[in-house]
C-alpha cells in the first residue's frame, strides 16, 4: 500500500531552500541524501508554519 504524504513537494522544496539543503535534494533527487538532522529541521520548521497559520 503506498503512502501519501501530508507535505506536498512544493512545500517540502520551498523548506529545503529555506534551509539551504534544496541543492543536495536536486543532485540526488530526493531526500534521501538530507542528513536527519536537516530533515528534523525542516519537519520542525513546517510545523512552525503550520502553526502560524492557525493564529
């Protein structure tokens, strides 16, 4: 059964380039190559936005 994702991909790449990591999802098509650590930034960043939005 596939996964459907709760971020959509321009949301996701409008975080990486926030971030400063859009370049290593582009070079390696995915991101599978982020460190977790970016990758916890930017699930934590897109709760920040989320959250923003409510307020």
């Amino acid at each position: 059964m596939a996964r459907r994702s709760i971020m959509s991909e321009k949301l996701k790449m409008e975080l990486a380039e926030e971030l400063g990591v859009a370049d290593v999802v582009r070079a390696e098509g995915g991101f599978g190559n982020v460190s977790s650590r970016n990758c916890g930034n930017l699930v934590r960043l897109a709760i920040q936005r989320a959250g923003n939005a409510m307020v």
